[in-house]
C-alpha cells in the first residue's frame, strides 16, 4: 500500500482564512539547553487540511466527535477543475459534466488548481473558484456523504460562502478543506480511497486531519 498526501503543511504565519486568527508556531524547548525540542502551536480548529462537521454552521448539529471515523473513509471521485479563473462559480452543470456515474455515498474532491496558488494574496483569499448554491444542491441529491476542496473554503465569500455551508451541513454532508492534488492523482483510477481522520477533539465544529488517498 502505498499512500499519497493531500494535506497542505502547517508553519509559522502559514496563510488561512482572513478572519481566522494568524497561524503561529514557537519553540519553547530545544536541545541542548533543555535536552528535548518542544513546540507550541495556536491556530482556529478550522485551519490547513480540515474537516467541517455540521455543527459549524448548524445549531445543535453534530459536533466531529459524533461523526464516525469511518464516515470519512471510503471511495471517492476526483472532479479535475483545473483552470478555474477567480471567483469562477462551481455550479451544478459544471459537477454534472465533470461527474458522470456519482452513486451514492461517494466522496467528492474538487480539484481546482487553487492549493497550488496558496499564498497571503488578494486573489487567493478573497477570489478562488467556489461551490455555489445550485452545486451544493447538486451534490445533497446524489447523496454524497462528504465533500472537498483545495481552498480553504468551499463556498467562497460572503453570503454564498453561508448558503453553500449550510446546504451541504445541513444535510450531513461533511466538507473537507485546503488540500493540494498532486499530479499523479489524476491518473489513477475511478474512485480512488480517500482517508481524512480528524483529531479527537471533542465537540468541536472541525478539526485538522491528515487527508490522503490509498494507493494498492
């Protein structure tokens, strides 16, 4: 088995979404003064590669220690975007196409070619391509169990950003953020396996996983 990270590296003032606070990493303990290296991290639990469960958005919806771990493994279908300009809307003709023969239960990536652009721009956190209402809409009728993208939000801005969220939320169906598409995965397969287990933080509306998929 062999496996291929999706996962986007977390690092000091590493970028994230702009409302969230600033990512920041500080040794406090290293070798040889205190013999051992320590580091303390503070970061939003929606920060880098991480899962949103429904209770982000949805009052009294399930918090991601509720949801079972292995809700978030299984066979999913890589949507290949690449090409998306700024604020570019993925709309459910655009899934249509791009998706033929979505059963249910799958796993949906969105590759957009965004997580290869990740940096503190404008562009890139104000205008990356996003699910629109209609693709959410989209994606709940086909009956998904989660859904992803290389950005770290899948709705874009403002009010889209709140409608897509609780669409998909709403629904029980989980999202999963920031993650980077290697080349070679689009050359695999249909549905390749996707793993992302959160941390175990109970309660809480998200938490940062380690997104990969599995490779026989």
């Amino acid at each position: 088995m062999r496996l291929i990270d999706l996962s986007q590296p977390l690092f000091d003032n590493a970028p994230n979404c702009p409302v969230h606070p600033p990512v920041a990493f500080r040794r406090t303990a290293d070798h040889p003064a205190d013999g051992w290296r320590m580091e303390e991290i503070a970061m939003a639990t929606h920060t880098g590669s991480h899962l949103d469960a429904p209770l982000h958005k949805i009052a009294g919806g399930r918090s991601i220690s509720e949801l079972p771990l292995e809700t978030f493994v299984g066979p999913a279908r890589i949507a290949d975007l690449r090409g998306l300009v700024a604020d570019a809307p993925i709309t459910a003709e655009l899934l249509a196409a791009k998706l033929p023969g979505l059963a249910a239960g799958e796993i949906v990536l969105l590759a957009t070619g965004w997580g290869e652009r990740r940096a503190k721009t404008e562009e890139w956190l104000h205008h990356s391509p996003f699910v629109d209402p209609s693709g959410a809409r989209w994606l709940v009728a086909r009956g998904v169990r989660g859904v992803g993208i290389d950005h770290y939000s899948i709705g874009g801005g403002g009010k889209v950003n709140e409608e897509t969220h609780t669409i998909l939320l709403g629904s029980g169906v989980w999202v999963v953020e920031e993650l980077k598409f290697p080349a070679e995965v689009f050359a695999l397969s249909a549905p390749v396996k996707f793993w992302a287990l959160p941390l175990n933080w109970p309660g809480c509306s998200g938490a940062m996983c380690r997104p990969v998929i599995e490779v026989a």
